[in-house]
C-alpha cells in the first residue's frame, strides 16, 4: 500500500467521529464474544500446550463436512487450519510458486493476494490469460462483490493449470441459497481452497484453513511449521465448542441479512449524494467497487474525505499494477449503521464537490 | 523431520501410559487457564476484530519495558508481535536471507530454525566461522541448556555480521538471577531479537516477538501483513489483562525452581539407570543433550524406547546436516513429573539393554 494512505488511514482510525468505508471489516456488533467466553471457560489445559501443525482434529472434522455438503471430496486429514484466510494465500504460494511464475488475477483483487504474489516474484496478468497459477474468489469476489459468471467459471475449470480459491466471502451471498459449489468440488487435484472463520465469527480469533490437491497435503504441513509451529490452538478449541453449542447455520442467515440491508443503504445513499458515481450491486460479501466518470486522483479524494470525517480504500491497492487510474474506490458497507452510511455518503459527496470547485478554480 | 520419526512420535502421543522425553513441551499444569478465562471474561469486542499487523499497543508496550529493564533501547513501536517466536524467526529470515546466503548455526540447533534456514536456501556453517547471519541463544541453547560463554559472546559480537538472536528460554535460567542482557542491547543495528511467552505463559496463544534494527521496522510489519495480516487479537488482548493482573515475576522464580528440579531429576535417574550417557548440566531450558560412547542407530533406538512406553528427539534433527552420527538425544525433563522422570529413565535404559542384547547376539 501506498505509504502516504496508510499513514492517511492510521491517522483516521485514531480520530473520534470518523464514519469509514474503509477497511471492509465485518460488523463487530455482531461478534459473539459472551458466548466464545463460555466455550473458553469450558476448555481443557491441553488447549494452551503446542500441538501438531494441522490443527485440532474437531476443527479440522466440521470444515471438510462443510465442504463435502458443498459437493468436495475432502476428509478432515486434508485440512490444514491456517491463521486466516491470508496464511493459507502464503502457504499456497509457497508450494505453488518456487520459481517466477505467471499468476492470473481479477481486475479488481484482494490486496493481500497481490502482496504475496509480488513478494514471490510472480508475473501478474488478467484473469482471462493463460497462467501457471489462476486466483479467483468463485461464490463472492473482493472487492466487487460479484459471483463468477458460469462462462467464465466454466473457462476457469476448463484450463489445465491450478487454481487457487479463495472462497473467504462465500457464506454472505444475499440470495439466501446455500453457497455454491467450490471449484474444489470440481477438480480436486488442480484446487488449493482457502476458507475462513473471520468474515462470518470474527477475524481476531485468525482461523482459516487450506485444502490442497492430496500430493500437496504434506508439504503444505511442513510449510506452517516452518511459518508458525502451528495455529493457536486456544482460539481453535473456543471454535469447536462454540459450533458445538450454536447455530453456526442461524447465524448466516442473520448476517446475510445484516449486510445485504447495508448494501441496500448505501446503493441509495449513494444514489442520492453522488448520483454521478457508477456501482453495480453486489451478490454478496462486505464493499461496492466505485467508479466515477470524472479523473479523479485517489489520494487527493482521501485527503479530502478525511477532511469531512470519512474514508475509503483507494482503487490502486486493488490493482496488479497498483494504476491510480481510472479512479475507483471500494465503499464497505460492512461496519456502518444505516443512518450512519447515509451521513457518511454526504460527507463523501462533500469531498467531491470541495475538489470539483478547486478544479473550478485552478482552471478559471 | 525424518518421516518414519514423525510417524513413530505421532503413535507415541496417542497411546496412552506413554512417558515421553520428546517434545519438549512447558508443563501444561502451570498453564494460568482460570486466570486467562477470567481475562477474557473482561476482554472488549475491539478485541475480535482485525487490527494493525504489529499487534495490540498495550502488549507491545510491556515487551519494550522487559527489554529496557535489561538494558536494550527499544520502544513499543520497534516490537512486532508475532504468532510465537517461530514467525518471528520466519520473518526475520525474510528480512535477512533474500539470497543464498551463509548462515552460522550452533552444532546442536532448534530445528524450526534449521527448517528456515535450509528452506531459504542458505548455506549452514558452524558458530566460529564466518556468516552473513549468525543465529544464536545466547541466554539458554536449545537443546544443550548452555549459556554462550562470555568469550563466545564476545567473539560474535565482534563480527560484522548481522546476528538472530532468540530469546525464547532467556527467563527460564536456573540461577534465579535477572536475566542476562541479550545481544540486542550491545549492537542494536545488528540484532534481530526474537521473545516468546510460549515456554512461561503457554504456547497455545501463539504469542511471540520479533525486534529488529530500527532500518528494518516497516519491511517487519509488511512481511506480517503478507503471513497473516496481525497476529491473534483475542489472544494478545487475554494477555494484557492477564499481565496488569497476575505477578509474571513471581510466576518466573516458581517455573525456575520447577524446572531447575526437574533438570535434577534427570539427570539423576539417568546416572542411576543409564550411566554410561553422557550430558552437562544445563544452565537453564527445558532439557539435557545426551550422548553415548556406543555408536547407536537413532531410529532404532527410538523404536526400542517406544516398545518400552518412552520417547525422545533424536539427535539428527538438531544438526545442521542432519548427520545421524555420533548418536545425541534430547531429553526434555519439562512435562514429566519427578517419579514420572525416574520411571521413564528406567524404560529408556531397558531399551537400550534390549539393542545391547541383539547387538551381542547378531554379533555371536
């Protein structure tokens, strides 16, 4: 990232009063601490010792009967419980790219995904190319918020390289339909699946985990001890008694709900402030993609918006080639409240037209 | 890891009645489990969410001051919070062996640092010959139990060369003095310094630290963000509370004198029952590394001690080659209870009778 904007958003996040589309964090209101506080006060000592690299076999057991619900082959032996969505995208890469290779990513792309790839030394390139490696988020794209189109889904499996999934959004689809099947489902020899816990529980207990082709399942264990020894085997134990105990199910139909009303707000809050500014609706995940007809330069709009108490992800960071242009943003409708979305699009319609009268006036 | 050792250790943890050297684990009946439930009992939905990848400001600060107290110049900014100290030595090796390069390594070694090393393609030598990265446990080895001595020291900060210096035992010195200043105190732009809470808190919260020259911070946090973004929030949150409420120190001179009378124990079951092994006394730690006049087959050894309902590490996976000969062991005497560790000895020593015998026999 861009330093200048990381230090923009670290100074945001210290101010009060700030209502931020940055981020794309799920809503921590929702987040359920009292009961993770009882599973942990019924933890046995043996959750603080060190454990193997794979994770807690409980753990392990409840994501491969999720992902066999989805049509996936895949036993809890193949799971490998990652911290995050984001270790699984390193350990991936790690038994996928050992040399510079191609690496096929969408226009728009989840930043952390860039950041590996790069520090790999790969050569970035646009989904529909031909490449050693394809990243796709099937069920809901990052930033768009859109799911793969059958053709290209279809093209996508049709290729003989591998495919990395990352399949972090894919219970907060809006159309209240079970998610769909992964591309693990459909080639499970050429498929490493990412998933986590931290968009649907909560992103501070780190769980996440990795399904690799079977041939990559024991390298896939050595790279995480070599990361880390093992998850934190804590946070795992909380996690198996508290899916044990509650209605993991319920809960995603809840929060389904929760964003899809808050992507609805901010389509019309939008709509109404910035009727200038071009979105499509998302099917499902945490943000808008953001374009305007104007050439806008994305640190000048952060400036400007921090300026009126808001913020946002700038485009660049999203793009293989970090291009400041065609302006974009990404808007999470995520953590704000309604009422507090409708304000804070005021206060981005705000910036845009402080920077629209100084363009005014520096050409007159 | 050999596999066929890994697969003997992994049937050795699930039978039951098993008395095991292996491993090297804390004790886990000192783990503070109701204290940490109550901490999280006070612990803030703040804590469930993502956050900064150098981890929680309140953490931070009480490693800075540890560091301080013995004499390092190190703010709460310098300190990056990692999950255990085995990222933090991932990282610091990203950050140091971008190339091929050569790496000094104590003749008995923590194997997740060989792993690294070996991983990043480096060159390993031996501790007095020249390197571009020296890595060292200055204040307790693992496995030997040693302290570096002073001219050893001396030597190595004499050098050039940038130096990773892991601290993960550097409290748990038997002499119930305050712990040595580590290396990063006498050449702050040369020393990454790596801590833990894992072998004094418990390993299951993944709580480690990584300090480096102050010219290598940002790349630090980037390396972070691109492992796992931040580390556990929950868990780090559980352990600020815990340490504004709880006497660590205290818990520091009670775990010292339980280890301390382990390590006697030890070693003198194994005067009794084995006296033809070799050891020193550690100075600190969690084991002994043991050696034999006879030139034994690890393997087999290992084998032997299983039958018996024993265990241990062998020696090769310590070594920078690899090299199965001389025959070493380590020892750990941190889970086994005192009669526990005499018992134990016994098996190990009737495992060795029963190699002798064969070993008689197909020589007759």
């Amino acid at each position: 990232m861009d330093q200048r904007v990381e230090e923009l958003q670290r100074r945001c996040v210290a101010r009060p009063g700030v209502l931020s589309f940055a981020g794309g964090l799920p809503a921590a209101a929702t987040f359920p601490l009292a009961a993770l506080a009882a599973a942990l006060g019924e933890t046995e000592r043996d959750a603080l010792q060190y454990d193997w690299p794979e994770g807690r076999e409980g753990l392990r057991r409840w994501i491969a009967a999720r992902l066999r619900q989805r049509g996936a082959d895949v036993a809890a032996d193949d799971v490998l419980v990652t911290s995050g969505a984001q270790q699984a995208l390193d350990i991936a890469v790690q038994l996928t790219l050992p040399e510079r290779r191609r690496v096929a990513v969408p226009e728009a792309c989840y930043p952390g995904a860039l950041e590996l790839f790069s520090a790999a030394g790969a050569e970035l390139v646009g989904t529909a190319e031909e490449a050693d490696l394809h990243y796709a988020m099937p069920a809901v794209e990052n930033p768009m918020g859109r799911t793969l189109p059958r053709a290209e889904r279809a093209w996508l499996l049709g290729r003989g390289s591998l495919i990395l999934e990352d399949d972090a959004y894919a219970e907060l689809r809006f159309d209240d339909e079970p998610p769909p099947a992964p591309l693990l489902a459909a080639a499970r020899d050429r498929v490493l699946h990412v998933g986590t816990l931290s968009k649907t529980l909560c992103p501070g207990l780190r769980i996440g985990w990795l399904v690799t082709p079977p041939r990559l399942r024991d390298a896939g264990r050595r790279a995480k001890l070599r990361a880390d020894l093992q998850g934190n085997s804590l946070a795992q134990s909380i996690v198996e008694r508290y899916l044990e105990q509650e209605d993991y199910d319920g809960r995603l139909v809840s929060l389904r709900s929760r964003y899809s009303r808050g992507a609805d707000a901010l389509m019309g809050a939008l709509r109404r402030h910035i009727p200038e500014c071009n979105f499509e609706a998302p099917e499902g995940g945490f943000s808008l993609w953001v374009t305007t007809p104007e050439a806008w330069d994305e640190v000048e709009v952060l400036r400007a918006a921090l300026a009126h108490g808001t913020s946002f992800d700038p485009g660049s960071s999203f793009r293989r080639d970090g291009a400041k242009r065609p302006f974009a943003m990404r808007l999470a409708f995520s953590t704000l409240a309604v009422d507090e979305m409708e304000e804070a699009a005021k206060r981005l319609a705000r910036a845009f037209r402080d920077l629209s009268r100084q363009r005014t006036k520096s050409s007159a």
